[in-house]
C-alpha cells in the first residue's frame, strides 16, 4: 500500500468502488477469486510437500484428512472460487463493455456474486472450535465423482452434508449469473445489424456451456442431498455418469474463454483480420454440441455396455475437430505477420502452444485403449494440469494483463516483474507438468500418499514440486504487480479506446483498427416481449429436454437396457436444439 | 465457401480420418478392457484345471478374496483372504469383483505380462482374466481409486507360488531384476513390489510412525531358505498420533492405541491354505519373536486381518460434522522360501 494512501482509499482502488455498479461487481469478482486462488495454491502446496517430503524422507507431514482435504479443496478453490469466478467476470465484462450496453438485473448479479463465495465457505466443511480446535472435519471427497462416498448408509467415511450444499449455492450461481448474461446477449442481439465479433460468440457459447453442463452435477447434487437423507436411493453410476456431463464439461468451459481470447488477441497483436471468420463461429458451433454429451469417457474402465463407450470414444474425437480448425485458423492468421513480444504476446503464445501440447495427451486418454494403461495414474493428472497451466491461465493472464489497465484506468506498476511472471510461470509450469507426466508413465496412481520411494519416482515429485514453487512464487509476484497497480500505477488515458486500441497502448504493441459495435440500450418491456423469437423459444425446449433426460439416467440401473441410449439422445438433441437455435438468435451464426 | 474454407474443411477431413484409423485400429481391444463381460472370452480354450475362479470384494479399506479351483482359499477356515491373492504360474485368474461400499479400483500394474485397471462400482459387477505373471513371486495389485483417508493402505498381494516345490534362487534373482527396471523404466514391470531381504534366517521388522514396516504396504518380502530355523522379531512402535491406523478412538472420544489383535506369522500353502504358525496379542515398544521352523512354500507375517479404525476426537464425529472410519491394515508382508 502506498504511504500517502489510506485504508479507505485501498479499498477504494482495489475494488474500484468509485466506479459504475458492473465494473464495482466484477472487480469484487476479481478479487475473491484471486482470494480463493491463493488459497487453492496453498492447498496444492501442501499436497506437493506431503508427496515430497514422504518421497524423500519417508516423513507424513499432514494427517490423511488433511492431505487429501487438500487436494478436494485445491480443485474447489482453483476450479470455481477461482476460475470460474474469474471467467464468470471477464463475460460479465466484456458483455457490458463489448455490446455497449446498458446493464439491468443488479440484483441478480449481486446474489449470484454472493452465493459462489458462500459456496466455497461450504465446501470447506465444518471446523469445530469446542471443545478442543479441530479442522479434520474438512470435505475429503476430491471433487466428488465417486458416488456413493461420504453419504452415510453408502460409505464408511461421511461428509458433512455442508459440502453437498455448498455445490447447490455454485449451481445457483451458475445459473442466475448464467442467465443474467445470455439476458444481456438477448438484448443486443435485438438490436444488432451485423454478426457478433467471434471472440463475444466464443463468451456467449461459453456460457451455454456452463449452463448445460451444470445440469448433469445439478442432478448429482440433488440426488446425493437426498440420498443423505435417506429420502430416495442412490445408484452409484447414473449418479456418476450425470456428475460427468458437467466433470468433462468443465473442463471446456474453462479452456474456452482462453479459445476466445485466443481469437481476439492473435488478430489484434498480428494486426491482421481472422483467417477464417466463418469457420471461427462453426468451431463454437461444434464446441457447444461435443462438449457436454461424453460423460462416459471418464468411466471406460466401468463395466458399461462396450457399445456406448465406442460411441463415446467418437464424440470425443469430434470435440477436437473444432480445436484443430481453431489451430490452423489462428496459425494462418498470424503467418507471416509481424509481431512485437511483448508480455501479452508471450502469454498468448504460451495458451496457443500449450493448448496443442496438453491437447495430444488429452487425446490419447481419450482412446479406450490407451485408457486401459493410464487410467487413475499421474498421468492423467498430468493432462489436466497441463490443460489449465500451459493454455486456460496464460490466456487468462492475457487477458488480465489488459484488462486490468481497462477497468482501472491505470497502466502496469511494473514491466519486469510481469516478464518476470511470465518467464518463472511458463518454466515452472513445464517442471510441474512433466514430473507428472513421469510419474504416470512409471505407473504411480493418483493421490497416493504413500508410494514406492524408488529413485524415479522420488526425482519425478520433486520435479513437480520445484516446478510448482517456482510457477507460485511467479503467480505471488504477478499479484504483488497487480496490488501495486491498483493502488500506485500510472494513470493512462484509455478511455474510449477500442479493446484492439487498449491492447496497443497496454502492451506498446501493435495497432488495430478494430471495429466498434454501438448498439441502442434502451429498451422497453414491450420490445423484449416481442423479441422473443422461435430461435430462443428452441432453446428453452432443449434446456428442458435435457432436465427430462436425467431421468432415464437415474433409472438405468446397470446400465446393460435401452434407457442409457434413451437417456444420451435426449440430451444430444436438448444440447443441439440449445446450441444452433440460441447462437443463430444471438446473430454469432 | 471460399478458398480459406476449403483448407479449413480439408483439414478437418485428414483429421477425421486419421481419428478413423485410430478407433478402427484399437477397436478389439475396447472389448477386452474396462471390467466388461467379454474381458473373460480369452479364458475360453484353457482348460478349467488352469483358471482360478477369483471373486474381489473390495470395502474401505480392503480387498477381500476368494478362490476356488486349482486353489481354494482358506484362512484358518475361512474361504477369505485379506489383501492375498494366491496363484502358480500359467494360471489364470477369472475375476469377478464387486464393491461393498464405495466405488473402488482394481489396478495389477505388472507391465511385464499385462495391465489391469478396472473400477469397481457399487450395485455393478466386475470382470476380468488376468494372466499369473510366469515369474515366481509376490506382485502388488492396489485400490487405484481415491474412496476415503486410509486409501492408500488398501494395497494386496498377488503372491505366485511354484507350482510345486520351494521358490527357485534364479527366479528370485530374475524377479529383483526385473523389479529394479521396473523402478527405473516407465511402463515397465510392477514398481509397486517392495524391497527384498535375504537369503536369511534372521530378520528384524520395525513399524513407523505409521505403523508400516520399513514405510512401504506390504512390508519387505523377507528370502529365506528350506528348513531353516527362522527367527522373526517384529517390534511395533507405540501409536501416537492419528496419522497411525493402529491409534484409534472409543465411542467417548478418547484415544488410544489398539489393542486385542493378532500379531503372527501364518504358512502359505501351494493348494491357498493359510495356516497359523505362532501368534501373539499384539505389544507396543518390545520385541514379538516368532520362531520357525521354513517348511511351506511362503509365510505371511504382521497382522493380516485389517483393523478397523475409528476417527472421533472428543466424540465428535457424526452425521453432520462427519465421519471417519474403516479396515486397514498396513504391518503385514511376505516371506518367500527358497528351495535347495
């Protein structure tokens, strides 16, 4: 904190409370979710020192409780405190700033800013204080995809029942902050006379996404809250394969923001328009219908009918056809061009790169097979992490690193502690990703506390320990910029600039002679009434089918019958009947 | 469509087709993998004198086992064996496994002959053949899936004994081989298999903090040699923390180590009989001698029936708060008798 600052004015500025109500929203989204970020590395810090440490010296640092606590809430923390609260505000953001438009609905973004942060209090479970401290109540559930544990009845070690309901506040908030923005989309689209720019239909299908996979854990959620309570029975897979609809889901829901921002820094820092615009909107096309319909891809190793699995196997090939059109467009966009590096430069090419790196592991867990060998080792630890580290966080932070600028109105505190940031970041990451890669391939399973402390493997955690260090102490100073911004950066006049003409003055990068999109505001009750179109109406349908399809899942039983196929037709139809009608409507088609 | 959709499109296609090659490719072995029934087609053409009809039952946080055919499990009369599989080279396992609580794994990592990673899933049944490795010896099959704190106690033995006869010196030799590539070579062999000690007729086991012996589970598999007069001194250290599954709490809240369980050393028998050879009520923080004279094939020795630990500081734990509790066992391993 600056000296000549005081503490009201700290608050002030970090979160921005002289500003208008969304940017005063998003920033305290912003700022619980670095909050809950923190917290999260913590977490994986203290995972990454049990493995460690027990690796090299035989020693248990933490309880069993609190290791694999840890590891429940490092996912919940990083996964939804963190980024889907963080990417929840860049839409809610750039929806406002982007469209121009007038906000309505403060209500209902407050309490779904409200809720999420509850939600992770939830999780946490109890901590009893009397008649002795003890937080070894904390929820060790992972992120709970192996139903039936922790309900009493089912499983010998119970959850607090907290834990469930701290998952139905996140379902509450993804929704209402969910509709609030498609809300905001309906009202521009009325009003548009062009097509949307890609990177807002990327947001906007990104949203859908959400919306739609939060319907298979929503299920879960209920289910499981109810089967706590013994009012109905649980059956363990329906429950599963419901938990991932939204388990594989989420896992493009948060890589697609950075498949956005991808399609909106790549042109402006290349100075050049798309390679392919229309086939950018296709891609989102073929996102929003692969994404949500291969839950069973996660259960190849379950005794499920051979034939659905295969189908499986299929849809999840198809999910990647979009990301290789995405690849070439974005490749034959930049070919050629000139293009300075600047921080937000490295950190785009970090995403782009990474994206294809972690992308080839994650296609070879796709394959049954392959599956056979690595499924629940390290190495499918490692896929995922090489997802969220080399592509969803440095397109994060690309982002971040202008739209900070943006809402503040204030220039970076520092330029080298941010090449400092993106240097240890990406190198840590690597160490990190690749330990664990070794790990999986010498056969280590995941969560083992206690492993073989044979030389490889030793060396491997260690590996991903020293790269998880020095990645965080990056992250750490990456926050200390950020906190330094807010309270003692440059003031630069940016507004009124295009996003391209802000990206050129944040990054003393290249021009853009981007298009601004200026649509009407206002408008009445009537106007919206009269809006709603049969595109949208479509997407009602579907949202509805799919609530319907869970229920041939819940009543699958051992799945060997007709109701598992029953059960993904209506949800492929409710997906299709979502994704062509709405994004059609919203003019991104 | 222009001529930049054209490429898009073109590429997309050599995509699609390659994706073809691979599911077509792979597709037999997506019907033999996965737990599904059809894993057990390859038992078709041996004959049921070489497959050992296996049912797994897994509950947190143990394996239960029962064989029946060329072995037939019995421990001290009953058809269970905790965390022990028994089998002779050339067999096979036909596995039928089910779950008695929670979603559990059955992963057998031994690259050498096979892999086998399949779920467990409640109100589901669990299929599958797995090859007994040729090599005499014990191999580690484990829970590969998180269900609950003490999951990675939950770890067994798959312990292939010679046909007939004692273990062979120049297989034991191979097996210590092939398990050191194993610890230094991805996707090779079974990491998991504990370190070996002998040939000898002396051995002292000490448990941890935790309660494990020489901080692995299994302990060490101990070599030692027909007819020898073995002496086995396993001294347990005091539980004193909850990090130990031996460190458990009564109904009020009050902890305390555990007390009332077997200690002993048991015979390993070719057809799975497994016998008692000494026992003692288990004692912290003193030496527990067992002599014996080596006249079976392999010998357990520790405690081998799990024991069921119950977290509840202050008596706290409830439906609310939650709850914490479950078989474990950790102080046990093998010991392998090597013939003339």
């Amino acid at each position: 904190m600056g000296i000549d600052m005081g503490f009201k004015e700290f608050v002030t500025a970090l979160f921005q409370l002289d500003k208008d109500w969304t940017t005063r929203i998003v920033m305290g989204m912003l700022v619980m979710g670095v909050i809950w970020g923190l917290l999260g590395v913590i977490d994986s810090l203290m995972v990454r020192l049990q493995e460690t440490i027990w690796g090299v010296s035989g020693v248990l640092v933490f309880t069993p409780q609190e290791y694999f606590a840890s590891i429940t809430l490092h996912a919940e923390r990083d996964l939804f405190g963190f980024a889907q609260q963080v990417i929840y505000a860049i839409f809610i953001f750039f929806t406002i700033k982007l469209l121009n438009l007038q906000p309505r609905a403060k209500w209902l973004l407050n309490v779904s800013f409200i809720l999420i942060n509850i939600s992770m209090m939830f999780m946490e479970g109890p901590v009893v204080l009397v008649p002795n401290f003890n937080d070894n109540y904390f929820s060790a559930t992972i992120w709970y995809y192996i139903s039936p544990i922790g309900l009493p009845n089912y499983s010998n070690y119970v959850v607090s029942p907290l834990f469930f309901i701290g998952w139905l506040l996140l379902d509450a908030f993804t929704y209402m902050a969910g509709i609030w923005i498609v809300y905001h989309y309906y009202i521009a689209s009325r009003q548009l006379k062009e097509k949307l720019p890609v990177p807002l239909v990327f947001f906007l299908m990104d949203t859908l996404l959400f919306m739609i996979g939060y319907s298979g854990v929503t299920a879960a959620n209920v289910w499981d809250l109810l089967s706590f309570y013994n009012v109905i029975p649980m059956n363990p897979i329906a429950n599963q394969i419901a938990f991932w609809i939204f388990g594989h889901a989420v896992v493009y829901m948060a890589w697609l923001p950075a498949i956005g921002a991808l399609y909106l820094l790549i042109p402006t820092l290349a100075n050049r328009p798309l390679f392919s615009d229309r086939m950018g909107r296709i891609s989102a096309l073929l996102y929003l219908i692969f994404s949500n319909n291969v839950p069973i891809h996660h259960l190849y190793m379950v005794n499920l009918p051979v034939t659905i699995k295969v189908l499986q196997e299929v849809l999840t090939y198809a999910v990647v056809i979009p990301s290789m059109m995405t690849f070439l467009n974005l490749w034959a966009t930049v070919k050629g061009a000139q293009v300075k590096f600047n921080v937000i430069t490295a950190f785009t090419v970090t995403a782009f790169t990474g994206a294809i790196a972690a992308g080839v592991t994650g296609i070879s867990n796709a394959t049954i097979a392959f599956d056979a060998i690595v499924h629940n080792t390290d190495w499918v630890v490692s896929h995922f992490h090489a997802m969220i580290l080399l592509s969803i966080v440095p397109a994060a932070m690309a982002v971040l690193y202008f739209m900070i600028p943006m809402m503040t109105g204030r220039q970076w505190f520092s330029s080298k502690m941010a090449w400092f940031h993106w240097l240890g970041y990406v190198i840590g990451s690597v160490l990190f990703v690749v330990g664990y890669e070794l790990q999986g391939l010498e056969g280590l399973i995941r969560r083992a506390e206690i492993y073989p402390r044979i030389p490889s493997l030793v060396d491997a955690e260690v590996l991903s320990t020293v790269g998880a260090l020095i990645a965080q102490v990056a992250t750490l100073v990456w926050f200390l910029n950020l906190v330094l911004t807010l309270v003692k950066g440059r003031t630069a006049r940016l507004e009124g600039l295009s996003v391209g003409q802000l990206i050129n003055t944040v990054a003393s990068s290249l021009g853009w002679e981007g298009e601004s999109i200026n649509i009407s505001t206002l408008f009445s009750k009537i106007m919206i009434k009269k809006a709603i179109s049969s595109m949208w109406a479509l997407g009602i349908l579907g949202s509805i089918i799919i609530v319907v399809s869970m229920f041939p899942l819940a009543m699958s039983g051992n799945t060997y019958n007709d109701l598992p196929w029953i059960w993904i037709t209506l949800l492929t139809l409710g997906i299709v009947l979502i994704a062509y009608p709405i994004l059609r409507g919203a003019k991104s088609l | 469509m222009d001529k930049k959709e054209k490429y898009e499109i073109a590429w997309a296609l050599f995509v699609i087709v390659l994706f073809a090659v691979v599911i077509v490719g792979t597709l037999p072995q997506d019907f033999v993998v996965g737990g599904v029934p059809n894993s057990l087609s390859i038992l078709r053409n041996d004959p049921p004198s070489d497959v050992i009809q296996t049912t797994v039952i897994s509950e947190q946080y143990v394996f239960l086992v029962k064989e029946a055919g060329p072995v037939n499990s019995n421990e001290m009369g009953s058809p269970y064996l905790y965390n022990l599989i028994i089998a002779h080279p050339g067999e096979w396992l036909n596995m039928t496994m089910r779950s008695a609580d929670v979603t559990a794994n059955f992963y057998f990592p031994d690259y050498a002959d096979t892999v086998v990673d399949d779920q467990i899933v409640p109100g589901l049944v669990t299929y599958d053949a797995l090859r007994v490795p040729n090599l005499t010896g014990p191999f580690v099959f484990l829970n590969g899936e998180y269900n609950g704190p003490w999951f990675s106690y939950q770890v067994g033995e798959l312990l292939v004994l010679p046909s007939s006869g004692y273990f062979d010196s120049q297989d034991l030799s191979l097996l210590q081989a092939q398990n050191l590539r194993a610890q230094s070579s991805g996707l090779v062999g079974d990491p998991y298999n504990t370190q070996m000690i002998g040939p000898s007729s002396q051995f002292t086991v000490v448990t941890d903090k935790y309660g494990l012996f020489n901080g692995s589970v299994p302990g060490p598999t101990l070599i030692t040699r027909l007819g020898d007069q073995v002496t086995l001194n396993m001294i347990f250290t005091t539980p004193a923390s909850d990090h130990n599954y031996l460190y458990n709490y009564s109904a009020a809240g009050v902890p305390s180590p555990v007390q009332g369980i077997e200690v002993g050393v048991y015979a390993v028998w070719w057809n799975g009989t497994v016998s008692l050879v000494a026992q003692q009520p288990i004692s912290y923080g003193k030496p527990m001698i067992f002599t014996f004279n080596a006249t079976a094939p392999a010998y357990v020795y520790g405690i081998i029936s799990p024991v069921y630990n119950v977290y509840n500081p202050d008596g706290m734990s409830n439906n609310l708060i939650g709850q914490d509790k479950g078989y474990v066992m950790g102080a046990w391993g093998t010991i392998l008798v090597e013939g003339s």
